[in-house]
C-alpha cells in the first residue's frame, strides 16, 4: 500500500503564449514543477516538449493536435487560459482521458469594450481621419460620420459576450437584435431574429460571436455580405475562419459596407516576432487588431488566476465541473481513503465491472460516483486505504477503460 500520493514536484507543467505570471506562481505554490514558453509551438515543437508533461497552458495560438496527444506520455489537464477550446482536438483528449478547462467568463468585458471603442471608431471614422492627419491632412468634414444612438446592432452569438455587449449596446441606446443557433432568453429589450438573414437585413451594426467550429466557416461570405444593409459595419472579434476576408474586401471597395473591424484572422502569426501577411493589409476602412480582445491586465489576471485553481482541483481531487469535454462531477473531499478515478469509453456494463473487480479484492467502499456524457464514462470510488494494489491493474484491465489514476 502507498501512503502518499505522486510527488508534487515531479509533476510538470509547460505554460506556453506567455500566460499571466499569476498563473505561474499558482502552480509553483503548489509544489509543482514549472516551465514557461512566451511563443506558442507548432507540432513538431510540441511533440519535443510535451513528453513527461503532465499539465499543459495554452492560449489560442497553439495546437493541440492528435499527434501531439499521443505524444504526451503523461499529460493529465489541458488549460486553455482563453474562451475558445478550437485549437485543441477534444475527440483526442477524449481518447486519451485528458481534460480540458478553459476560461469561459474571465475575459468578457475585455472583449465587449474594445468592440463598443471600435463601433465608434467606425462610425466616426477616427482611425482614417487619425492617419490622415499622421500624414500632413486635415480632414474636417461629417461624411459618413453617425452617432451610435439609434443604431441597430445585431449580434451574432448571445453568449457570454455577446449577451453583455447587448446590456451596453442598450445603455447605450441602441436597438438590439441577435441571433442564436441555440435557444437563449433576451436581456432587457434585445429581440431575436429567427434567422441570421433576418439580422443581416435589419442590422446597422453586425458583431460576431461565435466559436470555430467547421460549420462556422464562412458564415459570413458573399450571400451574407449582399443582404446586409448598404453602409453596415462588420465586427469580428470571435474566430477568423468566421468571415470570407476576400468577400469583406469586395464589399469595401464597393462601399457596400462602410467599415469592418477584425481582431482575428485566417491565419495568424504564432509570436510577436512574424510578419503579419494578408490581403486585408492597407484597406483603410478597416481596423486591424492583433487578436487582443481580451487582451488587458485585469482579463488575463482573471484567467490566469481562474484556470489554474480548476486544474489544480482536478489534479488533487478529480472534481472535473468545469471542464469542457469530461462529464461534470464535484466532489466531496476524501479522507482516511484511497480515491480510485477511472475513466473510460461510455459503454454499457462496465459500472458492473469496475463493482465486480473491487468485490473480488473485498475492498470496502465508502464512496462511489458516476457521470456520462456521450463520449466518456467517469468513475470516482473512495475506498479503505488498506486494499489489495492489485486491484489497479485489474481495473486497467477493463476493456473500455482509457485511463486509471489513484490519489492518496
């Protein structure tokens, strides 16, 4: 029988893209064995680093392929120290029993600002007239320059983001209408549209906020672009494959849209140190942004003290109700026991079994939990701290099991 847990100091964590130094002191408080990267790693590069890892930060540059997860011997917690989980392959952290945290709320109002900053921006025209000005040009004039009061914005995503953008928007006084694939309840007088077209045809202002995912792409292209109203502005502060940047270019040129502000983009640079390359360089009416919507010291304080704290509870109890891709299951804390935690495929029969091998080594339960999603079957069972070790393997042994971990 052990008596103590894995050692705290032999487990390592890689925290890469230059993830907030709270962070860092978090998981070194704890005993944890840290190192830091500012840049993010292409697959190859992560391939090296990830070996003997056991929890691994990331923000939104990095990818986390299936590769990369086979790769990772022993690789416990992914902590995605941003909102958006696209860049990591979760059918392979499934495979592979690693969970997944992200920040879903840390960095809303960071976000929700500099959209607000930019819709004025647009509407005023500050930026054109701002390097105008750099070059010798004065420009007085109220062309194409519009109060935002009055305004109907229509938001795209009423989640986190977009549902708080609506509350300022309104405060505001703007008219609020937004679209969502899934069922959401209005703040205050915001109206849904039963279609994206709807919005697209009504809306002085249209901001995007959803996530990645493949069915995303594109979402707005030339369709989209032609029934929106002439004059409109564009926002993207969610994903870059979300817009069709070669339609966008399209429209400015043809003054169909008068402006577009983009923080995201196809394809990014992975540190500081690479060009930025794309077609949408020098097309004034449009505000670059280097994706730094939740970019600001209080946001990646927020992060950088949130994400840690969850995987930390995941390492030290197996508590997984926040994280993206395990079933959601809080835990009381154990004591004067042994938590056995296994993870497998969500297939019938295998609580019988995992019931049927601690019967066999008459080890006493004192506590036992189960939650499923649609991929994953989570087990927690407390158990005497005297038992038979041998029970371990044999519950490895169980065909649907992916992974076996026991904190003492």
């Amino acid at each position: 029988m052990k008596k103590l847990s894995y050692p705290k100091n032999k487990i390592k964590v890689l925290l890469l893209e230059k993830i907030d130094k709270v962070a860092l002191n978090i998981f070194k408080k704890e005993g944890y064995n840290v190192e830091c990267y500012d840049g993010s790693l292409n697959e190859r590069e992560l391939i090296k680093r990830i070996k003997n890892i056991s929890i691994l930060g990331i923000r939104s540059k990095t990818k986390i392929s299936d590769k990369v997860i086979k790769s990772a011997n022993k690789l416990l917690a992914v902590g995605a120290f941003c909102i958006g989980t696209n860049q990591i392959n979760i059918n392979a952290c499934n495979n592979s029993g690693v969970v997944i945290f992200n920040a879903p709320y840390s960095n809303t109002r960071s976000v929700v600002e500099i959209v607000i900053a930019q819709i004025i921006n647009l509407l005023r025209k500050i930026i054109i007239k701002s390097n105008k000005m750099h070059s010798g040009e004065w420009r007085k004039d109220s062309i194409d320059s519009f109060e935002i009061r009055g305004k109907t914005i229509g938001i795209v995503g009423y989640g986190n983001i977009g549902s708080q953008l609506s509350i300022i928007c309104e405060a505001l006084g703007m008219k609020v209408l937004y679209y969502d694939i899934v069922e959401k309840l209005s703040i205050g007088n915001a109206k849904k549209c039963k279609s994206l077209n709807e919005l697209l045809k009504t809306s002085d202002i249209v901001s995007l906020h959803v996530d990645g995912r493949k069915s995303n792409s594109n979402l707005i292209g030339v369709k989209e672009f032609k029934l929106m109203k002439k004059k409109s502005i564009l926002i993207n502060y969610s994903r870059g494959n979300i817009v069709d940047i070669k339609s966008l270019i399209q429209n400015i040129k043809k003054q169909k849209i008068l402006g577009a502000a983009l923080d995201v983009f196809p394809e990014e640079p992975s540190n500081n140190n690479d060009n930025f390359i794309s077609k949408i360089r020098g097309v004034e009416e449009i505000i670059l942004s280097p994706h730094i919507g939740g970019s600001t010291k209080e946001a990646q304080k927020n992060i950088g003290n949130y994400v840690p704290y969850k995987v930390i509870d995941f390492i030290n109890t197996g508590n997984t109700s926040n994280s993206v891709n395990f079933p959601k299951l809080a835990l009381p804390e154990q004591t004067k026991s042994h938590r056995l935690i296994h993870i497998h495929k969500n297939e019938p029969g295998v609580m019988l079994e995992i019931n049927k091998v601690i019967s066999k080594y008459n080890i006493n339960i004192k506590g036992q939990y189960l939650k499923t999603n649609d991929n994953i079957g989570y087990v927690i069972t407390d158990i005497d701290s005297i038992y038979n070790k041998k029970v371990v393997n044999s519950l490895k042994s169980i065909s649907a099991t992916i992974k076996l971990r026991v904190l003492y």
